[in-house]
C-alpha cells in the first residue's frame, strides 16, 4: 500500500469542496467530481437509493479526457497490464441510511487501490454530513416559500375576491409552489362524484374544465372522505378515469377541509415522466391545503357578513324611502289634487291653475311610482336571480342600461304578481327584451320608460296585460304609434296579451 500522506492536500481540497454548497444537487455534483480528481477516475457517478425523497435523478460527472500517450517503451516479456480498470463503489450513508452509492470507473494508470478507497471512504463520510446539511437546508427553503405562499393567498382571499376568483388564487398559487403542470379545484357534484371546477395550467385549461370522476371511482372514497391520496403516475394508475390523465404524472390530491366541512379537492399533477413528489413536498403541500381551506372558509364568511350589511343598508334605505318619502309625496298630492278640485272655475286664469295642478298631480303619481319600484329594487338580493315577475323585468332594465349608459326607469300598474303568470310572462319578457335591444341601437336616446300595465282592457274588452317600451331616440317602426308619454318625439313600441 503507498503512503497516503502526499495525496493528503488534495484529500483535505476535496473534503473541503464537498462542503462550499448548501443546495444539494450541486452538493452531489461536487462529491463526484471531487472523488473522480483525487482518484483520477475518466468515470464517477452517484446513483441514489431512494430518487424520489429528494426529487433528483443520478449524478455523474462529464467523462475525463486521457492524457497523451508518452512514447512507448521498447518491448518487454512482462505481462501488459489489463485495459480496463475494475469499478470503485463505496456507500454513503446520510444518518443511519444509505443515500446511495458512489462509483468510480476508468482510472488512468491501472486498478483502484487500496489507498484509493480509503480516500474514497473518507469523502464519502463528508458527503454524508454535506447531504444532510443540504438536505436541512432544502427543507427550510421550501417550507419558507409554502409559509410565503399560503399567507399571500390568505392574504388574496380576505381581499374581497369573489368564490370563482378565490379558487383560482388557490389553484394557481399552489401550481407555482409544488412546480407542477397544473393546478386543479374539484368540488362534489350532485351526483355523488366530483367535477373540475378551477384549473390554473400551463396550457389551455378548457377541456379540463368540467372534468367529472363518475361515482364509482376507487379514488371518490377518498377524496369524500376528505383523505388525500398520492400517485406516482397518473396516466397508468388505475384507480383515475378521467379522460385527462394520459397526459399527467406524479400526482397530489390533497383536501381542502376545514372545521368538518369538505370544501373541495386541490389537485397537484406534474408531466408525464416529471420527478416524483418527496415526503417533505407532500407534507407541506398537504398543510399548505389545510390552511387554503382555513383561509376559503373566513373568506366566505367575510363575503357573508359583508353582503348582509348590504343588505340591511337596502332595507333600512327602502324603509326610510316608504315611511318618509312615499308617505310625503302621496300627503302632498292629496292637498294638491284637494286645492285643484277647490280651483275649479269658468275663468281662464282658473283654468290655467287648474291644468298646471292636474300636471302636478301626475307628476307626483308616477315619482310616487318610480320610487316604490326602487323600494321593490332595493329589497331584492342582488347576487340571486330574481323568482318575481317584478324582479325580472327589473334585471332586464338593468341589463340595457348597462348598454345605454343610464337605467331605463319602470312602471307597473295593477297587480302585476297576481294576475299575470306563464306563458305570458315569458312572452312579455322577451317581447321587452327586442325593444330594449331597438332601442339601444338607436342614436340620441337619452331616456327609456317601461311600463307594464294589467289593468288596460284590449281594444275587444278582455282583459289583457300592456308592455310599452318608450324611447326619445329617433323615430323607428315600432308596433304602435310615435311619440312619448308626454307628446314628445320618439319610439313608442307596445306589446299586449290577453291575460
């Protein structure tokens, strides 16, 4: 055996390298470049127990190129020795386990010796404490940017995003940090199964979109439960069905569940032939859910509260509209419609007093009007679709006015709710509708009147139901005569039924 003590600087050169690098695959590649220069192997390669703890493939180092040949010796009888160098393999052990083993191949000037293994040996004992600071070291930084992650979607959600927006904020957050190919919400469906509601992915999401597990899948049983479940390639594996799995590999389902409730699924796939997910990304990924849920579930109840002081600010406005405003407005047209009875008279001055009071009583008889409609408006849920009759004609007003730059105003008159049901509402809605459109075509309209009136009988006495849609655009060729409710210039378009 030679003396190790002149290979010993570069030992120590060595020993030290291995340890420059806190991240690991770097770590790993300074281990085997380091063991192929102190042995002057052309070959070295790390191949790792377990790849898939740690994410990382083998490691191997660029092949060394031979030195020039010197002259050849003058012939002899001894034996050549052999052209191909026995392989060097030595374990290195991270703790208590084996992390892999370190080959060495191709030395230059004959076999590995025993010298060679014992500097081998030594390295592979600092790789080992290399690898499990690196490994430390790892895991810190990636529960940092879970940590990081889940406060900013916390963060996102208690903003006031909407229901639609705050899952895509999960699916999208959770894509970046778990580096996977998409990001999946899977909500349950009536059904029993389990559609795809959300998806944030490299590609073109919309045919995963709406993606169903059908009832009956080996994995609905779990995600049901709310328990998560981890696949190692999901184009293969038996237990998914959906028709997007041949394009997937390594998998997380994990669920989004809190205080007992079943939120949904976050689905995490990678590519086919992507790295599989470690232990340590499964147990951050896994928490990462919990809180993304903890976060869905505050922000719903945020959402909540915020819509229900909506709502009580609209029924506190509609009742000081009723108790004050209506209430006021009907006291003074009773004692102007009292003083235009009182004015009556043969001169033309009292004519005069007495036309300016019947314009005034109108006035205030369709404010009165305009303002239980808003009353009626206010007291409607703004997020659901309205279910009256009332309710709908107002949606569609609002709809056009959304288009025309201001709200069309509505008038009823009779008991509209009552008297009138299917299928003349549904005639009437969309017989409003095509003059709403009309009219939004028009130029110069400033001012739109809807008025729906139960209590006109039609021109053969039955009783009927009248849709007048009124305009001050330019004239256009609507079903009845021109000309606003107050004689001006417009469209006046009008829809009757029988009752």
């Amino acid at each position: 055996m030679h003396d190790p003590v002149p290979r010993l600087p570069s030992l120590l050169e060595a020993v030290l390298s291995v340890g420059t690098d806190l991240e690991l695959r770097a770590t790993l590649q300074h281990i085997v470049d380091a063991a192929a220069e102190l042995t002057e192997a052309r070959y070295a390669a790390l191949d790792m127990t377990d790849p898939g703890r740690d994410g990382l493939t083998g490691i191997r180092t660029a092949e060394r190129p031979e030195p020039p040949e010197p002259p050849k010796p003058p012939e002899s009888t001894e034996s050549p020795k052999p052209s191909e160098s026995p392989e060097l393999v030595v374990p290195i052990h991270v703790y208590d386990e084996v992390f892999g083993d370190l080959r060495l191949a191709g030395k230059r000037d004959g076999p590995f010796t025993d010298e060679d293994e014992q500097l081998v040996r030594v390295l592979a004992t600092q790789a080992g404490i290399a690898i499990g600071n690196a490994r430390l070291y790892e895991t810190a930084r990636q529960r940092e940017r879970w940590i990081e992650g889940a406060a900013a979607v916390t963060t996102a959600l208690l903003s006031g995003e909407s229901a639609a927006d705050a899952l895509m904020t999960v699916a999208e957050q959770a894509r970046r940090l778990a580096e996977a190919s998409a990001g999946v919400i899977l909500q349950p469906t009536e059904g029993g199964g389990m559609e795809i509601v959300t998806a944030s992915t490299l590609d073109d999401p919309g045919d995963i979109v709406g993606t169903v597990i059908e009832p009956g899948s080996p994995v609905l049983d779990q995600l049901i439960g709310g328990e998560p479940v981890f696949i190692d390639d999901s184009a293969t594996d038996p237990r998914l069905t959906t028709h997007v799995r041949h394009r997937f590999g390594p998998n997380m389902m994990l669920p989004l569940q809190a205080g007992g409730r079943l939120l949904g699924t976050l689905a995490l796939p990678r590519r086919r032939g992507g790295r599989p997910y470690s232990a340590v990304e499964r147990l951050l990924a896994t928490q990462f859910a919990s809180q993304a849920a903890l976060a869905l579930v505050h922000a719903e109840a945020q959402h909540s509260r915020e819509r229900l002081a909506v709502y009580e600010d609209r029924d506190r406005i509609a009742r000081d509209l009723h108790d004050l405003v209506v209430q006021r407005l009907f006291a003074t047209g009773m004692m102007l419609e009292s003083t235009q009875r009182r004015s009556a008279g043969t001169g033309d001055t009292d004519k005069e007093v007495h036309a300016m009071l019947g314009r005034a009583v109108d006035e205030l008889q369709s404010t009165v009007q305009e303002v239980r409609t808003a009353i009626f408006a206010l007291q409607q849920p703004p997020a659901d679709a309205p279910t009256t009759f009332r309710g709908k004609v107002l949606r569609e007003a609002a709809g056009a006015g959304a288009v025309l730059g201001f709200r069309p105003s509505t008038r009823f008159s009779g008991a509209v709710e009552n008297r009138l049901a299917e299928p003349v509402a549904g005639r009437l809605l969309t017989a409003l509708r095509r003059a709403l459109a009309a009219a939004s075509r028009r130029a110069g309209v400033s001012r739109v009147e809807i008025t729906v009136d139960v209590t006109a009988p039609l021109p053969d006495g039955r009783p009927g139901v009248r849709l007048t849609v009124f305009d001050d655009g330019g004239a256009g060729n609507g079903h009845a005569e021109g000309g606003g409710p107050e004689g001006g210039a417009g469209t006046n378009v009008t829809w009757q039924s029988p009752l």
